[in-house]
C-alpha cells in the first residue's frame, strides 16, 4: 500500500514536569483527535488556557473520519480553519441511490442558494487534524504535548489531579475541569467508572481507500444488491489527491485478518471499478457500534467524542456529532471558568448532547437495520421497500442508505419558548442559518460572517423596525433592514427566519436560538438571557 505519510511531532518535555506538585490549569484536554483540537482552540480562542494531551505522537495514519458537514464547516470557520478545509476538500452536495445497476433516485443536500459553506465536504482526517494542529501554533493559551498518555485519575471537590506518563517517566497535573476526547477506546471512561452500553452489529464492512485516475462525478453513490458485489451494499466517495473511499458490505462470519489482506481486496475492488489500475492508501475492517455513555458529564471530568458516544459511519454523524459537542460544550465552561454562570449550566451539556447521541443511534440504528437486516421480517420488509422504490415517491423517503447529519434540535432549559405568533423561521433550540447579506459599505458578506465577529458570547439579531431593541449590556447586536449595518437584498434572511420588521432573535454563542421575540422589550431580553446562562 502506497499510504500517505503519517506527520510525526517530537516529544518535549515540559516545565510542568519538574515541579514537586501538580501545576494547576483550568482545563485540561485528552485526545488531539479533531475533536480535542477543535475543543482546545474554541476555548484559547474564548481566553482560556488549555493543556492537550495525547498519548500519540503522529497524524495520518488511514482516512478514518472524511464526510464533514455545512454546520461543522461554520464551526471550523469561526476557529479560522473553515476556508482551509473547503480548499483542500472535495465539495459535494448530490447523493444517488442504486438498487442493483439502476438508480433509484438522487438527493441534493443544499437545493437552495444563499450560504457561505457548502453541504458537505470530503476531506481526510490527517489534513483536517494537521489544519487545526497549524492553527492551534496560534494560540499561546494552548500547551499541545505529545506522548503524554494519562495512566490515573483522582477527582476532588473542586478539581481533578491526572497522573500522565511521559517518555522520561511520570508527572502530575491538576486541572479544574478535565475533558475527555480520546475515542472510542476511552481510558478514561474507566477511570471514571461509566458504562459504554448500546449495541454491535454483527455485520462486518471493509473500508477501502484507493488511489486512482477517475472520472465518477462529486457524489455520494450508494448501492444495495449491485452487480459487482451480489447481496450487498457498497458506497462510493471521492476524496481529495484522487483517493476514493469504498466501502462494501461483508457477511458476519467473514474472517477480518484474511478479508483485509490486499490480494484478497483487489479482486473485490476490481469488480466493482471494472478494472484494477489502482493503489491502495488504507485498508479497514470494522462492525456498526451505536453505544453512548449514560451520563456525559461526571463531576470535573466531561466526556465528548467518541470518547461519549459512537455510532455507524453511514451518515457522517460520528465526527460531526463530536465537534458538535465541542462547540457546545466551550461557551459553557468558558462561563463557568469566569464566573459568570454557575457549575449547574453544564447540566444543560449532558441533556442537550445525550439527546443529540440518542436522536443519532436511532437514525444510525434505522441504517444499519435496513442496509443489514438480521431478521426475515427486516429482510422482507427491505426487498418490497426498493422494488416498490422504483415507481413510487413514498417508498423512496424509507430506502435508508445512511441518513446523512443534520444539526441537532435541543428541547432544553435555556430556550425561552415562543410567546408571539411566527409563520415559519427558527424555533428555539435550533441552530442558526445562514443567508447572504450587504454591508453599509456596499461589501457582499454572510451572517456566519458577521455573527463570526461577534459571537464570543451573545448576540441579538434585530429585523430593524426603525429605533434599535434594548439589547442587554454585554450582549452584540447585528441589525439589518432599512437604515441599519446590513441589508438583506435577497430576502433570504427573512425568509429562513420569518423576520418581520421588529423581529429579534437571541442567539447563543455557539449560534443556536435561545429565544425569538416580536416587537421585545429589554426585560423580555434579559429574561432570555438569564434563563439561557443557567442564571435562573
């Protein structure tokens, strides 16, 4: 196999290691995967200093995660890696579904127009974590050491004391918060106790990224019972550098040390491809988990990533689920660490993202049951489900190749319900959307861009309506209409939130809808704000 070449950082020791006690940091991060990355950076960025640990010492070793969403994007955007992403990324958008050689239909992901970061894009892991690595150089908050691998754990009341084992021997650190990003195989989820229940599929598929000269289009292809691989499903994507991601189904009892042997794949590939002009970058083997932990948050160590919950990665919802933690997950501690809210507000983390990971297994579990049914009543219920597929629109909307990710919708705490009338837009508890809009000056922007520049906390998106809503201290206000900052010459923006004149919309930090209010006053406001910072 040809492989791309894994980056490799030195091991340095750090002046923390000759100190008798345990220097003290605010928090500490385990796993500099792209989730402990992006957590670091989100928080340096917020004033923060940040300690990263991992127990590795190199990036690039397989494709693994490559499938990264519009909202992951926007996050990485307002971290200041977003542009870098999608310019080295394969952009796509359109989806086709087969049923042997025939397709059944196809899908776009973004059929409107009218946002800065598109649907999806296909990038390897190794760039996404070498982009973010080169950016977190940026941050003199953030201590990044390699070969740190932390072997114990001991919780006290107001903070945690980790032991971290080192090319030359042992430290100690102590931290108020402890955040665990360190996959799948978490260390420290035993550390704390917690179980990892759920469920293991029996199916097996092989992963395959191939090197080759192609001219399939930029989509996701996806089939069931093809030609080329009888029985089965397999999916095809491209990635940058003309790599391209093969996945195909394998029975239950296939024997992974002899299916992963390249002799063994090639032929497989081959079939598929119609001919044998390729190299091979990463073989894999793996089986569908759906697990979460019960609890995210246990004392000062909160759980994130894989490290919380996994899934299938039909979907995509894996790595982008993770980031979507971290972004939740950073202004909250950020709160806690000045201050300003108390510990209770990350109470809200456990319920807002265990939901998120409950509502993901449903979707992956839907997946994987209709992709490999293990009974005949699934089996029978797939094969009227594509033949009826063909000719009618109902049975399209339940073939299930992997529903891919979509924000999560949070029925929490901190939203302020609706008390005045809305014909459409964004309900409390779900995530911002992005439209294009024009500056004083004249300049094209997008929200995610003007809100970038604002969103270190909360912001007030006002529909002008002549004089300006009495936005509370501290809080940004971002007004667009007549005679204000911005204008939405499209009208998209008061489409996708119904935004009257007078209108106003609370925005939290990490972009999500706090409240919405018609014509509000600045009681109404700070009642939302209060109630969105756990302050009530």
């Amino acid at each position: 196999m040809s492989g791309h070449a894994a980056t490799q950082f030195g091991y340095r020791r750090h002046p923390d290691q000759e100190r008798a006690e345990p220097a003290h940091h605010p928090v500490v991060v385990v796993g500099a995967g792209p989730i402990g990355l992006s957590l670091a950076i989100d928080l340096a960025a917020r004033g923060q200093a940040v300690v990263l640990l991992d127990d590795a010492d190199r990036i690039g070793e397989g494709s693994r995660a490559i499938c990264f969403s519009k909202r992951s994007l926007e996050y990485w955007d307002r971290l200041g890696v977003g542009r870098r992403m999608v310019d080295k990324g394969v952009v796509w958008q359109v989806g086709r579904i087969f049923h042997g050689a025939d397709q059944l239909y196809q899908f776009d992901l973004l059929p409107e127009p009218g946002h800065k970061m598109p649907a999806f894009i296909n990038l390897q892991q190794y760039y996404a974590e070498a982009f973010l690595v080169d950016r977190i150089a940026d941050f003199p908050e953030i201590s990044l050491r390699w070969r740190n691998k932390v072997t114990a754990l001991d919780q006290r009341n107001d903070h945690v004391v980790v032991t971290i084992d080192t090319p030359e021997g042992p430290y100690r650190l102590a931290a108020c918060y402890l955040i665990a990003c360190d996959g799948a195989r978490s260390s420290l989820r035993g550390m704390v106790g917690a179980d990892f229940a759920g469920q293991v599929f029996e199916d097996q598929f092989l992963i395959a990224d191939v090197r080759m000269a192609a001219d399939f289009p930029t989509e996701r292809w996806f089939w069931f019972d093809p030609p080329f691989h009888a029985g089965r499903s397999a999916l095809l994507h491209r990635q940058p550098d003309n790599v391209w991601r093969i996945d195909l189904q394998l029975s239950s009892d296939a024997d992974p040390a002899v299916e992963k042997r390249p002799e063994n794949v090639r032929p497989r590939i081959a079939r598929m491809l119609g001919h044998d002009k390729f190299e091979f970058e990463w073989i894999s083997l793996y089986k569908f988990q759906c697990r979460r932990m019960a609890h995210f948050v246990h004392g000062r160590v909160i759980f994130a990533g894989d490290a919380a919950h996994q899934v299938s990665p039909f979907g995509a919802r894996g790595a982008n689920s993770g980031l979507e933690d971290a972004e939740n997950l950073a202004w909250k501690l950020t709160r806690i660490l000045q201050g300003r809210s108390p510990e209770g507000l990350l109470q809200s983390y456990d319920i807002e993202r265990g939901t998120a990971a409950d509502e993901n297994i449903r979707e992956s579990t839907r997946s994987t049951d209709f992709m490999a049914p293990s009974t005949k009543e699934e089996t029978r219920l797939r094969k009227a489900v594509l033949g009826l597929a063909r000719e009618t629109e109902f049975a399209k909307r339940m073939v299930n190749g992997g529903r891919l990710s979509v924000p999560s919708v949070y029925d929490t705490p901190l939203s302020s319900g609706d008390v005045d009338s809305w014909q459409g837009g964004l309900r409390p508890g779900t995530s911002m959307a992005d439209a294009p809009l024009v500056g004083a000056a004249g300049e094209e922007t997008f929200l995610s861009d003007v809100l970038m520049r604002s969103r270190a906390g909360f912001t007030l998106l006002e529909f002008a309506n002549g004089g300006a809503a009495p936005a509370p201290d501290g809080v940004a206000v971002v007004r667009v209409g007549d005679g204000a900052a911005y204008a939405d010459r499209t009208g998209l923006l008061q489409a996708r939130y119904d935004g009257a004149p007078g209108s106003a919309y609370l925005l939290r930090p990490d972009g999500y809808v706090a409240a919405r209010l018609r014509h509000p006053r600045r009681a109404a406001i700070e009642a939302a704000l209060m109630r969105a910072c756990a302050l009530q």
